[in-house]
C-alpha cells in the first residue's frame, strides 16, 4: 500500500524534468504534487488502465512490463532516481501502454495530469526535456525490436549489458545487481540461456564479475 507526504521546491530542483524551470513554477508544482511510498512488488500503474497522473523516481527502481494471458513477461525497461513515466497518457489521453512494478521500496512524486500539461504550455525547455525522451524511448524501442531479429542471445546479452553499463575510471561498468531472469524477460529468452552466456563470457574473458558490479571488456561489443 502506497503512502503519501508533501513536497518541497528543493526537491522539484533536485529532478532533472523540473531543474530548469524558475521558482514561481516549482512552487506552483510544489503546492499540487505529492510524494508517494510503495512498497517492493508493489504495482504503480497497470496497462490498459485509465491513467490521470505522471510519475517521477526519487529512489529505488522499477521495471516497465507487457505480459499475456500466460503471464509471459518481457520488461521493456528498468527505471531508477530521476527518471518518470506515465507522460504519454497526459499527450494523448489513451489508456496506459504498459505496466510499472516496484523492484524495491520506492518513492515517487506524482503530479496530475492537469498540473503537467501546465507546465508543458508554459515552459518550453521542459516541454523539449519530455521530447527528447520520448524520441529516446522509440529510438530504443527500434533498437530491441533490430536486436531481437538480427542478434543471437550471445550478442543480445552483450548489447544489453553495455546499455546497463557506465564508464568509470576509463572502465565500462554494470554497477546495479545484474538479475539474470530481469535480463531473460528483456532479451526474449530463457533464465537458463542467459546463465550459460553469462558463465561463457566469465569464461572467455569478456566480463568480470566483482560483488555486485559487472566490468565488460572492450572486445565484449565486437562479440560473435
């Protein structure tokens, strides 16, 4: 169950959606948004449902899913801090596409629908922001569907692991906990699929797994 709190301007500044918009705005904003607590497991917004509300991460993680009747899942995403969703109900008045579940206790603003097309109309930076990151969704969404009919598991598993991955200290590295059934749901194969590449990659040098963080070698993208 889901628990709500206040919110304050510094913490409007601290997200990047709203980084750029002057003080009248964010106390505006400030005044009609909310802060929501949701457990891990937890499902934020269903597919199909009608939506009224935009969301944006201020910890935690959560993943964007389509499933079947069968309860098949393919994760289209994994969100964390200062990332949103739910924007395209409020551009387009449709029900929502997907379905958003914690993968941990997350906390999330939320902001109508009403409050978000405002902001939108009166600031034109903010409005370019929610642009480009739609372009991105699709440009991405292009990017797995050419994947998914061009590349075997290996090269899927690859791709995706240095999407996951920033460079730190020279290095290409995969900080967040790699779940190999979260990588099978997102490439289109099985658990065990991916657990054979995984350990062949270890193996051939490709990767290296520290703890909780994955560094991937530079030959990793040119793998066949």
């Amino acid at each position: 169950m889901a628990t709500q709190a206040g919110v304050s301007t510094l913490l409007l500044r601290n997200v990047p959606l709203f980084a750029m918009l002057p003080a009248d705005q964010l106390a505006t904003i400030a005044s009609v948004a909310s802060r929501k607590s949701f457990a891990r497991g937890a499902t934020v917004i269903a597919a199909g449902e009608v939506g009224s509300t935009l969301y944006v991460v201020i910890s935690g993680r959560l993943k964007v899913i389509m499933s079947n009747d069968a309860n098949r899942e393919i994760i289209l995403s994994l969100l964390g801090k200062g990332e949103y969703f739910g924007e395209m109900v409020p551009l387009d008045d449709n029900t929502r596409s997907a379905s958003v579940i914690t993968l941990e206790p997350c906390e999330l603003l939320v902001l109508s629908n009403q409050a978000f097309r405002k902001c939108l109309s009166e600031n034109f930076e903010m409005a370019m922001t929610v642009m480009r990151c739609l372009v991105k969704r699709l440009r991405d969404a292009d990017r797995k569907i050419g994947s998914l009919a061009l590349m075997d598991v290996y090269g899927r598993v690859a791709q995706l692991l240095l999407e996951m991955s920033e460079t730190i200290d020279g290095e290409q590295v995969v900080t967040r906990k790699i779940v190999k059934q979260d990588i099978a749901n997102m490439i289109g194969a099985s658990r065990e699929m991916v657990s054979r590449v995984m350990k062949d990659l270890q193996v051939r040098g490709l990767i290296d797994v520290r703890g909780k963080t994955t560094h991937l070698r530079d030959n990793i993208a040119n793998i066949d």
